[in-house]
C-alpha cells in the first residue's frame, strides 16, 4: 500500500507503515552463527547436547530458501578417511553429534514465528514437515525457540556481518 501526497506541485509517494507487523522478514536474510543450543527438559534440568560452546550456520535467503546447520565443536575424526568405511559406533557417534536441514521459510511477524518447510534433513522424519519455531531478536542476536513433549529448545543465534 501507498500514501501518495501533493506537496505544492509534486507528488511524493511514501511508503505506508503497517503497524502490526514489527518485524519484517528482512531483519532474518543473512547468515547466523550459533551462540548456545539448550534443551529444557519437564523435569526442569537444561541440557546442552552439543557442549557449552556449539557451532552452527543458519542462513535465510532472499528468495524464501533456509539451511540450519548444528554441531558439537571439533569432532573425534573417523578410523579410515573413507566415510564409506566407518564403523557403526563411529556413523552413530556423528549422527548424534549433528542437526541440519534445508528447506524453505516463511515469517509470521504477528505471532512471532518462523516456520521452516523442511526439504531435505539428517532426520529423515522431518522431511515434509513445518518446524516451527517462535522467535525474538535482541540487537544483533536472534533467540528461536521450540517445543516438543519431551523438551524445550533455545537456540541464540549472532548475525554474521
């Protein structure tokens, strides 16, 4: 929408402001760098699955595409160089020890969610799936969170400038 005013002989056209949606999309494009991943559980112990210092990339596209990567810092590298040689304790070890998954995402400002449409993920149980997560920015940094039966997550994210 567009408020066009007369000012003497020109016409200016500005943008209207819509009051309800306070945060725009735009403010998610760009890269993330993961903070602190923390999972909350009913029994009110917090957990840290990937250690106190994670390491993450979260990338929001221009074009409506995301990629959420996650991970403990400096893995226990495999036996063999060949991937196709690990062993299973070695594959389980790294499975347990990663989060990612691509998609596409969309932003509902008004309830404060971010819902990510899962295309492609290490648990094949989400492909097809919306993971939703609500979020609030706090100066550089953008706080997601989520919920399951069994857990709370809170995922602090710094923009990468």
């Amino acid at each position: 929408m567009r408020i066009s005013l007369l000012l003497g002989h020109c016409a200016v056209v500005v943008p209207s402001i819509v009051y309800g949606d306070p945060v725009p999309t735009a403010r998610f494009i760009g890269s993330w760098k993961l903070i602190s991943y923390e999972l909350s559980l009913p029994s009110g112990v917090v957990m840290t699955p990937f250690g106190d210092h994670p390491i993450g990339r979260l990338i929001y596209q221009k074009n409506g595409e995301m990629s959420a990567q996650l991970m403990r810092p400096a893995p226990s590298p495999f036996a063999d160089s060949d991937a196709l040689k690990a062993t299973g304790e070695e594959s389980d070890r790294a499975w347990r020890n990663y989060i990612g998954y691509w998609g596409k995402f969309t932003v509902d400002s008004r309830a404060r969610e971010v819902v990510h449409q899962v295309e492609g993920s290490w648990f094949p149980n989400w492909i097809g799936q919306d993971q939703i997560r609500s979020f609030r920015f706090e100066q550089n940094r953008l706080v997601l969170e989520a919920d399951s039966p069994a857990w709370h997550a809170t995922l602090i994210w710094e923009k990468i400038r």
